[in-house]
C-alpha cells in the first residue's frame, strides 16, 4: 500500500518551548522533523500540548525558545517568512471554522484570491476540482449552516487545499462530528496521505492511523513521549505511559 | 379578593375567552387593541386641554408647512427645517460611524498610543453632556479652527454620536469567535484583509439593530444643535411659535415630523436588515 517516497526534511522544529500565562508549560523542549510526503500522527492525553504545537508550526503561537523552520524557511520575526509559511501550511480545525457569511465557493476562493491573487476564472475552476475531490460538488451556493458537520469538515479541506499548500495540520478533525460522518471526512484524508500530501494529524482515529500513518508521536505534559513507526508503536509501545494511554483508547472503542 | 385581584381574575378570563374566539387574524386583533388604547389616550388628553382652555387653530398651521407664492408651492419654515435636519443628521450620521469605526479599531489594535488616544475619546464624550460638547466646540473650538456654526454643528454630533458607535462596533467585532480569526490567518490573509472579508461583514451583520437605534438616538440629538441658531426644525418650531403662539400645534406637528422621520429610518433598516438575513446567516 505504501509505495511512496519520503523524500527531504520539510518541517524542523528543535528543542521549542511554550508556556501559557508564565505558568502552563504547554510545550517543553519539543523537538521533530518531519520528511515530504510524511504521514505524522500526533496522539496523548487532553491538554499534554499536542494543539499547542500543530498551532506554532503555522504561527498561530509564538514560541518563545527554540527554533522552527519549514520548507527551508525560519519561522521568525520577519514578515515575509512567516507570510511564506501561512501560505504553504494548510490547517483543518476541530470547529471547521468556515466563513458563516460566506458561500461553500467564497469560503474555498478568498485564500487563491486576495492572498495569491489569482486570476477568478482559475480560482473557479479550481475550486470545482476541490469540491469534487471532497465530494461536495452539488453545494458549491450553499452556506456552511446548511450543510451538516462532516461536509463542512470536507469544505475546511478544501479551502487549505485551495491554497496549494505543501502541509497539511490537522487538529482532531472528526472528533466534533457525529460517528457516522467521521468515515467520510477520513476518506478524503487517507486519499490526501495517498497522493502524497504532508501530513501532521493529531487524531485519535487509530484505524486511520494504522492505514495511512508512517510515524506516530505520542506526547504527554508538553513532551515528546515517544516516536516510532506505525507497526512498532501498536505491536510494542515501548514506554509505559503509551501503554496505559493505547490501552485507555483501544478499549474506549477508538480503533473504528 | 381585593379589587386588584378581581380584575386580574377577570382579565384572565377575558383573555381565555379571547382564545376560544380565535381571533385568526392577529393584525385585527392588534389594530383592535391599538385603537382602543389610543381612543383613552385622546380622551384624557382631550380633557386635560379642555381644563386649559387652549383654543386650538390647526387651519393657521398650513403657513408653517407651506408656503404659496408666485412661484408656486415652496416649503414652509418647518418643512426647510426638516430639510435641515435631515442634512445635519445624515452627514453626521456618515462622519460618526467613520468615526466610531477608526476608533474601535484604535482601541483593537495592539498600539499603546492608538489604544490610549481612543479610551480618552470614549470616556471624554461619555461623561460629559451633549449640550456642552456643542458650545465647547463652537464657542471655543470653531474660532481657532476657524470652522463656520454649521460645521460646529456637525462636528459635535459625529464626535458625539461616534463615541457610541465605536463602543458598539467594537462589541461587534469581540462577538466574533477567535476561531474565524484563526482560520484566516492560517490561508494566509492578512491583518487588514481578515477584518474586511472575515471579521466586519460578520460583525456588522451582528450589531446593525444596535446602529440603527444610534442612527435614530443622532436623529433626535440634532435637535440640540438649534441651541447654536442652526435653522433646523427644532429651531424652526420655536421661531414659529414665538410669532404665532400655535404652541400645541406646532409642537404635536414638529413631534409628528420626527416621529415620522425615525419610523422611516426603523423601516429601511428593517428590510435592510431582512435582506441580509435571506442572502445569508
Ligand atoms: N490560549 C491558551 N491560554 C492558556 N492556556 C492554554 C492556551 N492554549 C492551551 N493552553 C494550555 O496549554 C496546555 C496544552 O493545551 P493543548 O490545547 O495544546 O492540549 P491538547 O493536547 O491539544 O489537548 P486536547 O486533547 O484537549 O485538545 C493545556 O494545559 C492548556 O490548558
Ligand atoms: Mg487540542
């Protein structure tokens, strides 16, 4: 199944730290890389950072130690590289956070027009290819509201997708979603992981991991707890405190 | 059972039986209800005039709306009035929401000077009164701006009225959840494009009922600004009183033009508003 090629490092974040009102150390010297066309699941318990970092690696938080650097771009204090950096990282929120004001269409095209400043009649195009690919084609007027959460998530897709990025994060994706439309917001991410897509998931969807995961990070108080490839962190998690975690969600009926 | 509770008991009844005659069209009810309530109204007003002997003499009132001369039909002194009005409250209007919108955005921003300048604003024009802003402004402002009555005027509205509008405005733009903020960022759009394409057109959306009340509060506050002899309907009713002595008439017909002028406004934000609510949210 997994023919691909892991090619270059493309995300490299080393020994960051992030704390939350001088005291809640969200993230402690968290160090990762991440190769093209990688498939990283993030996992761990409620609160141990696993938010915290997916949002610094597209600069919606500030680290305050150590350093990140994607696409051979640093994510510092210049405008322009982490202008570079928004652009070139997709993410897909828990919420969807689509635009409720505007159209399945305006929601996927602001992206491709007012930032890359394309051309409409490309963006239109584009933006039916998208659609298809999430297999949303007959809403493309209607408004978020009128759509129910699982082709809501796939149109959040689409709009990161719409901005040709070389990552995509996603945060818990399928967990605000009733059971039955986690599968089809899955599907359109197992075919983004086979197409090659960069992917850094957190998600508690074992079955997906399994599928398409090439690495999985277990965090846990801020840490990095552990780091193995998919079959050895299912067959033998090494740390205890992966145990006890696998076991917590593997038994909670977690793995589909 | 005390009188009060009688009356309740029967009321109560009353609206019971109301029930069972299913009343099927609720806008006869209400026009019912409507008058009934005006007819005592006019009644007990009727009386208390009757008590104070006021001759009443609407026939004179047509010179004051209207003006016959050679030319034809020409607007009276109110009538000029009321165009007045409409003239001072609608650029107001327009300078108090530019305005109240820049300093919303100062008091957002994350500018220690541009925060400061507008918290001074606000609390500046919030605690003090209309009436005073307007003579500061024309008796001591104007002559070193050198700016003319009307501009006075206008000028002490906006700043006025803007205060409120920032305030509501930015309530506006804080409702917005953060992660709309976040999903912006995250496809790249910038600080300015976010508020423009994001965050305003839902936050409008949000706070136009509480803008049309400002529109409507500005409506009525221009009145004030007669006190610095602008000609607009306020000033124009006391002029005609003080040569005519239609207290009661012109009072009820300037009271009546306003009232008319905020209906209309209400209405055309109403179907504004019902509008937006069919395109989208
Ligand atoms: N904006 C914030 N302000 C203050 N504390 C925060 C903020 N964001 C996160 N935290 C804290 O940082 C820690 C890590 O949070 P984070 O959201 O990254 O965890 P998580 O692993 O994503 O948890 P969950 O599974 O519940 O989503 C938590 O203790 C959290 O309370
Ligand atoms: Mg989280």
């Amino acid at each position: 199944m997994k023919e691909k090629i892991i090619g270059e490092t493309i995300i490299e974040v080393d020994s960051v730290s992030k704390t939350f009102d001088r005291r809640i150390k969200a993230l402690r010297d968290v160090s990762l890389k991440v190769k093209q066309k990688e498939v990283v699941v993030i996992i761990g318990p409620s609160g141990s950072g696993k938010s915290t970092l997916l949002r610094c690696l597209n600069g919606l938080e500030e680290t305050e130690r150590g350093s990140i650097i994607i696409d051979d771009t640093p994510l510092d204090e210049h405008h322009k590289n982490r202008l570079k950096i928004r652009t070139e990282v997709g993410m897909v929120f828990q919420n969807f956070n689509l635009f409720p004001h505007m159209t399945v269409r305006d929601n996927i095209r602001t992206g491709p027009r007012f930032v890359r400043k394309e051309a409409i009649d490309e963006v239109d195009i584009r933006t039916e290819d998208l659609l298809e690919k999430v297999g949303i084609t007959d809403k493309i007027d209607s408004f978020p509201r009128q759509l129910s959460g699982g082709q809501q998530q796939r149109v959040a897709i689409a709009r990161a997708l719409a901005m040709n990025p070389l990552i995509m994060l996603f945060d818990e994706p399928t967990s605000a979603l009733d059971p039955e439309m986690v599968g089809e917001v899955l599907e359109v991410m197992k075919t983004l992981a086979h197409e090659g897509m960069t992917m850094v998931v957190v998600t508690h969807e074992m079955g997906f991991a399994r599928e398409v995961g090439d690495r999985i990070i277990f965090m846990d108080e801020g840490k990095i707890v552990e780091e193995s490839s998919v079959e050895d962190f299912f067959e033998n998690p090494e740390k205890e405190r992966t145990k006890l975690f696998l076991s917590k969600i593997l038994d909670n009926g977690g793995c589909e | 059972m005390t009188f009060v509770q009688g009356l309740l008991a029967g009321v109560d009844e009353l609206r019971h039986k109301a029930h069972l005659f299913k009343i099927r069209n609720p806008f006869i009810y209400e026009s019912i209800k409507f008058l009934f309530f005006s007819f005592f109204i006019i009644l007990f007003v009727a009386r208390g005039l009757n008590g104070l002997n006021y001759r009443w003499q609407w026939y004179r009132m047509s010179d004051y709306i209207y003006e016959i001369t050679e030319n034809g039909i020409s607007a009276g002194p109110l009538l000029s009035g009321l165009r007045l009005t409409l003239f001072v409250s609608a650029v107001s209007l327009i300078l108090s929401v530019v305005i109240g919108f820049v300093s919303a955005l100062f008091r957002l921003s994350e500018s220690v000077t541009a925060v400061i300048v507008s918290r001074v604003y606000l609390e500046a024009v919030r605690n003090t009164p209309l009436l005073i802003q307007l003579f500061l402004i024309y008796f001591v402002v104007s002559p070193i701006l050198g700016i003319g009555r009307m501009l006075s005027a206008i000028l002490a509205l906006s700043l006025f009225e803007g205060a409120y509008t920032s305030e509501i405005i930015r309530s506006g733009i804080i409702s917005i959840e953060k992660g709309q903020w976040e999903a912006a960022h995250s496809i790249g759009l910038s600080r300015v494009q976010t508020y423009r394409r994001v965050i305003l057109p839902q936050a409008f959306r949000q706070v136009l009922p509480m803008l049309a009340s400002q529109a409507i509060s500005l409506v009525k506050d221009s009145a004030l600004v007669s006190t610095i002899a602008i000609y607009e309907l306020t000033m124009h009713g006391q002029v005609a009183i003080s040569e005519s002595f239609l207290t009661f008439e012109i009072w009820f017909t300037v009271a009546a033009i306003y009232l008319i002028i905020n209906s209309c406004l209400s209405l055309i934000i109403h179907i504004f508003e019902r509008r937006m609510n069919k395109v989208s949210i």
